[in-house]
C-alpha cells in the first residue's frame, strides 16, 4: 500500500512544469511569508522567482507533505520550511542539500549559535536559521514583585499565595502533545540532565531527568497546577491567566502572551511581567529553543537559485519584517540591538511604524535565554521520541519519578534505534 | 458473479451450440441432461470466458494482488524511509514487535469496542428507521430524504461539526473547564455517537430491502392466527429478513472495523483512542517506517478476512456469497 501511495504522489508531481527560474517556498501558511516572498522577487530582478507554496498551519501536516512528497524524490521541491527538530530526519534521509562555502558563511554571519546548532546534523550545515523562540516565566507582579530564580522557589511561592487566597497556579502546558515535550525538555536540561546524548544515539536520562519528573508530580500533588493542566496547550494557558479572576500567578509560555494578553484586553496585563526561565536548585535555567529553518531539497534541480533564495528570504530585513508582524523572534544577534522603525505592516490600516523595541519589550531576555537555551534532542527519530515521550508523560499526575523515568528510558531507547511501535 | 443463479452464457450454450430440447435449456436444467453432449461446446464456452474475463483479471491483480503482495514484502523487511542505508530482510521481526506491542492491543481492543458497539446500537436504530420509513403512510419521500441526510455529509466534514460541537473553546455541548475529547471514554463514547449518527441511514437502507421481502400476507396470515406485533417481527420478518440483515452486518462490521477518519479528526488516536487504522497511519505516514506499517497493514487485512470467514461459517447457508443464497 505505501509502495503504491509513494509511486502515485511521484507520478502526480512529475506532471508539473515551471519556467527555469522558478523556485518553490514549502512553507506554512504565514501571514508575514508573502511581504518577504515579494521582497525577494523584486531584488532578485528576474534572476529567480519564489513561489509560495502554502502549507497546513498545523505542524504535524506540513511534515507530512513534505516527508511524502521526498520520500517519493520529488524534483518540484526546492525550499523547505523545516521546524528546528525535523532537520536531523531529513538530513539523515538524505533529502536535504548541505550548506557550504559562501552560502554557509553567509548563515553563520551574525546567527546565534543555539539556533544555529538546529540546523546542524552530523557537524554539517543542512538548513539556515529563519526564526527562533523561546519560553519565559510570565508572572503578576502585584502578586510576586520579585519573580522565583528556581522551580523550587516557585512553588514555595505558589505554596504560599494559595495558603493566602491569592490566585497561585503555576500553567504550563501539559496536555498530551508537543508542548509537554518542550517542558519535560527545559525541566531536564534546567536541572543539568540532557534526554539524549549529543550525537542522538543514546539515553541519557538520569537523575537529573528524574528530579525533573519530581517537580512535575510534586506541583500536581499539591494542587498547585489548573485543574485543567492535561488539556492545556499553549492556548489555554494564556487564557486561562487572562480573566480577571484567575487563579494563576504563573505561567511558561512562549512571548505571544505579551500581545495576546494586551489584544485581550486583559485587566491582568498592567501587572504582566516576564523574566527567564526558572533553574532547578543550583542549575539556571536552559528553556528549549523553537522556531523554523529553511533547507535547499536534495532533489531540488536549481539549487545554486534555491540557495540564493534561501539567503535573501532571511536577511536582517526580512527576518525583522517576519519579528514585527509575524511575531516570530530573530535568529540574528544584531536584530535584537535593532531600534530603527519599519514601514507599516501589511494590512495595518493604523499606519503605525513599529521597531523591535515596540514589538519585543522582552527582547533582552529573549536573547539571554538563547544564550543558554537547550535544543530538543537532535535525532532523525525526534517524532518518535516525542509521540512516546509526551504520551508517557500524560497525564502529569499520573507520573511516578522512579517508574515513569524508567519507562522512558526503555521506550525511548526502542525510539532511537527506531525499534518498536509508535502509539 | 458465479452465484448469481443460472449462468445466461451456460444456458445460452444449451440453446444454440448444442442440440439440445429448448424446454429443458429455458427452465435451467440443461445441465442434469446432457453432460456429457454438453462437455465440447460448453468447454469452448468456458474458455471465451476465461478470454472475455482475462482484462478485468489483470486489473484486478495489477490494482489488487500486487500491493497485497508487496505488503507483505515490505512487512518482513526493517525498512524506515528515515534509514534508507539500515534496509534489510528480517523475517518475521516486525509481526513479533507489533504483536508484543502494548500499543497495537490496546488499538485492536479499542477498533473491536467501537466495532461492537457502534454495529449494535445502529442495527436495532437502523430497524426502527427502516420500519419507520417503510410504514410511513404520509410524507414517505420527505421521512426517506430526511434520513439519509447524514449518510450524504462527508464523513471528515461531519467529524468536524462534532469535534467544534465537544471542544473545549467553542463547543456547545461542552464547558470551560469541560474537555471531554481529552480524556479516554468520553472520547470512545463520542467516536461511537458520530459513528452511529453518520452509518445509522446506511443500515435503515441495507436493512428496508430486506423489509420488501417480507410478504404482507404473511404478516396478515400470522395476524389471523393471532399473532400480536412483537410475535409478527420476531417470527415472521426477522426470520425472512436474516439474509439481508446478514449483508447488513457484514458490511458495517467491516466497515467499522477499518474506522479512521472519525478518529482522525476528534481525537487524532490520543489518550489510547487509536484504532488499528490509525495507528497504522501513524507508523507508517507519520513514523515513515514502511516495514511495521506494512505489518500493521497485512495484520488488518488478516482480521477483515476472519470476520468475513466468521460471518459466513457462522450464519451458514444464509450468508451472503454461499452457494445456495442466490439461487434460493
């Protein structure tokens, strides 16, 4: 059945024919992709044109589409939009181009190295950094004036503002998909542990990881979590801070909440305030790094194009076009110094001319937590190791340190050597 | 094909080919008579046949047989689209690891729980519906349109309409702190009413033909003997019902068991809600390993042809494809 699904997406793509300068963009359906997309087709003057070919929002989707469509050595694909932990599984599979000479030097230019390392596969440079993101600890600042450094001193506080009858919940999201992963993730490196050795082979989860599992179950034993914590994705958990009368005094979320919070007219966002994410006892803080990169497909037959597209798609001034009106942080160091204003966005009708000072009140800390952040394991088996991490992980409550970590060190090990059965 | 009673080319040949009485070749025992005048032509008849069938036969193996084939194949092969260099035979390695699954069980134990379920409750509301419209007196056309509406809605379509209908945010049937499509049995239940709610007009379809069959001066016969309504339906329609509502059955039943795309949508198989389908799907589309999707794929194929085994070595003579069914 694969065999004859792979065969007939081949057939379908090899219909298609293009003009030679054409190079297709398989990126998500974002609204800041056009404004770059045109931007790009201007300057290249004719030499190459972008094509925007959208994929679903949701990222399971445009993996899927993708990975099918590669799978099957389609030529029609030239730029990839990739998620920062797909890029070890397309690299292995061989459908990505490697980065090299002039092109490579250009990406290093001036690009943090965290997000730097999740284009990275192998010590070669498979895919150039567009955007990043990371997740802080947003808190009311009536309630706690000084935030908690540590977890621990988190929930001492949580502990005591709930004794007080103040709102005290600590969210974080812990429904049972990729964002649980993302904070078993910071909780493990925060605590010194790491999930998988550098080079992906092995399982490193230890006590670090178990302490990790500790905080989980300890927060929910003592009921300092929503009650609705197994079903809160990111979502969810700015909402649920939001309304005057929640019970939260914590949440670790991603920097939408700023806008999210202010746009929501929120009575809680005069007291909103944001800091790093919290360590675990002597250990900072490592936050797991998000975003997406862009790679030049394997089968791509005008990748010399394909590559100069890829540069020019993220420039300074695209990437703080797709900061300001996309919402989605930098991966260049010299963009969060940047305080020059830009043209309106596309589509504002206000006119107003936004900087990133404007856009990113929080971008100092942004940038320090890259400095430190953690990357999700670097596997070409990711998907497999998050479908059964996030799937032992659910519900918090359920976990038992010991047992569950485990568990996780025997699935996880199936995963890696990409043994077994996903869920 | 063969089933379908007399073969119109067996009678044709005892017609014309051969000289044979026209009376016997017309009532369709030809057969009886004449064997062995028969044997030469009908052999040639047998053999245009074969030649006027071969086209169909080879799309049929071309489409059919040759991705059943390469299944299996694929089944017996470590083969991950992710390790293009690691292919390699391994014999039954992938039955054993999908077999020893925990995973792949709790998925058959829940396709088999929303298969009984689900076939169940629509046989008896697929009863009602089809005496429903059957009887009706007035508006027959509007009751009978009214009730397939759900079956002509795309399935995906549907599926979505309940999801919104349960979520969390905007659900109408659901509360802020309410997610019912999180949690394990609330979400089995919610599959099984979208199930029922979708196929129910299906089975009332299946189910009214069979209705047609039954002879009103049965039921009037049965009545002057004094049997009251439930005696007439248990005695009398169910009995002269039981092939078509065998076909019904058989039909759901496979259909269900292969269930997807409800899932797909209201849950995505989270919270241990996978079906075999769909966690096939996840292995083999979003896993990209070709050899255990692959196993999972041949392992559904075997548990559809034992549920049509069953059916037919269960209900005997009755079922549909038997021997003696169609020429009764």
């Amino acid at each position: 059945m694969a065999g004859s699904l792979l065969t007939a997406a081949g057939v379908v793509a090899g219909c298609s024919s293009e003009a030679d300068n054409v190079v297709t963009l398989y990126y998500a359906l974002e609204q800041y992709v056009p404004h770059i997309v045109a931007t790009c087709n201007e300057e290249a003057n004719g030499e190459y044109q972008i094509v925007h070919r959208q994929l679903p929002r949701d990222a399971d989707g445009q993996r899927e589409q993708m990975v099918r469509r590669l799978a099957a050595g389609d030529t029609d694909l030239d730029l990839l939009g990739l998620d920062v932990t797909w890029v070890p599984e397309f690299a292995e599979a061989k459908w990505l181009a490697e980065w090299t000479g002039e092109d490579k030097a250009s990406v290093e230019e001036d690009t943090l190295e965290v997000p730097l390392k999740t284009a990275t596969w192998d010590g070669k440079l498979y895919a150039a950094p567009m955007n990043t993101n990371v997740q802080l600890l947003w808190y009311d600042k009536s309630l706690t004036p000084e935030p908690p450094k540590t977890w621990e001193e988190m929930i001492e506080m949580s502990r005591d503002l709930k004794a007080q009858g103040k709102p005290y919940q600590i969210l974080y999201t812990g429904a049972q998909y990729e964002g649980l992963v993302v904070a078993f993730n910071s909780l493990v490196n925060s605590a010194g542990g790491q999930v998988l050795s550098d080079d992906g082979t092995e399982v490193t989860l230890d006590d670090k990881a178990r302490r990790a599992l500790e905080i989980m179950r300890q927060m929910v034993d003592e009921g300092l979590n929503s009650p609705s914590l197994s079903n809160a994705q990111e979502q969810q958990v700015v909402d649920s801070f939001s309304p005057g009368d929640s019970q939260a005094a914590f949440q670790i979320n991603w920097p939408f909440v700023y806008a999210a919070t202010r746009d929501a007219k929120s009575p809680r966002f005069e007291n909103l305030a944001w800091t790093t994410y919290p360590g675990v006892g002597d250990n900072p803080g490592r936050v797991t790094v998000g975003g997406f990169n862009i790679a030049v497909s394997a089968y791509s037959e005008k990748k010399d194009l394909a590559f100069k597209a890829a540069r020019c798609l993220r420039q300074a001034k695209n990437q703080k076009y797709a900061a300001i009106c996309g919402g989605v942080p930098p991966t260049l160091e010299s963009l969060y110094k940047d305080e020059e204003p830009i043209a309106p966005c596309d589509g504002d009708t206000s006119g107003k001319r936004q900087s990133m000072v404007d856009a990113y009140p929080m971008r100092d800390d942004i940038l320090k937590s890259l400095e430190t952040a953690a990357v999700r394991p670097l596997t070409p088996v990711y998907q497999n190791l998050s479908t059964v991490t996030s799937k032992i992980l659910s519900p918090p409550g359920s976990i038992d340190p010991q047992a569950t970590l485990e568990e996780l060190r025997e699935e996880l090990n199936n995963a890696v050597q990409s043994q077994g059965v996903l869920p | 094909m063969t089933t379908q009673g007399p073969n119109p080319a067996e009678t044709a040949a005892g017609s014309t080919a051969v000289a044979e009485p026209a009376e016997d070749a017309k009532r369709g025992n030809g057969k009886k008579n004449g064997k062995s005048a028969l044997s030469e032509g009908k052999r040639a008849e047998r053999r245009l046949a074969w030649l006027l069938c071969a086209p169909a036969v080879i799309v049929m193996v071309a489409v059919t047989a040759w991705p059943i084939i390469y299944s299996l194949w694929l089944s017996l092969q470590r083969y991950d689209l992710r390790f293009p260099d690691d292919t390699e035979f391994v014999g039954l390695d992938n039955y054993v690891a999908v077999l020893s699954s925990g995973y792949w069980w709790t998925a058959f134990g829940v396709t088999l729980a929303i298969t009984v379920v689900s076939v169940a409750i629509e046989l008896v509301l697929g009863m009602v519906l089809a005496l429903v419209m059957h009887r009706a007196l007035v508006g027959r056309g509007l009751v009978r349109t009214v009730s397939l509406i759900p079956y002509g809605i795309v399935t995906v379509v549907a599926a979505f309409s309940w999801y919104f209908a349960w979520d969390q945010v905007y659900g109408y049937f659901t509360g802020p702190d309410d997610a019912p499509l999180t949690q394990t049995i609330p979400s089995l239940l919610i599959i099984v009413l979208a199930e029922v709610w979708k196929t129910t007009p299906f089975m009332a379809l299946l189910l009214m033909a069979g209705l047609a069959l039954v002879p009103d001066d049965l039921l009037k016969a049965a009545a002057m003997d004094g049997a009251n309504a439930w005696q007439r339906f248990t005695k009398v329609m169910l009995p002269v019902m039981k092939p078509a509502i065998l076909v019904a059955l058989l039909f759901r039943t496979l259909d269900a068991f292969r269930i997807f795309d409800n899932i797909f949508v209201l849950t995505k198989g989270q919270n241990d809600t996978s079906s075999v389908s769909m966690i096939t799907y996840n292995n083999l589309i979003k896993g990209l390993n070709l050899g255990i999707g692959a196993t999972m794929s041949v392992l559904i194929f075997i548990s559809v042809a034992i549920i049509a085994f069953v059916f037919i070595k269960l209900f005997g003579t009755a079922a549909p494809g038997s021997d003696t069914e169609g020429r009764r």
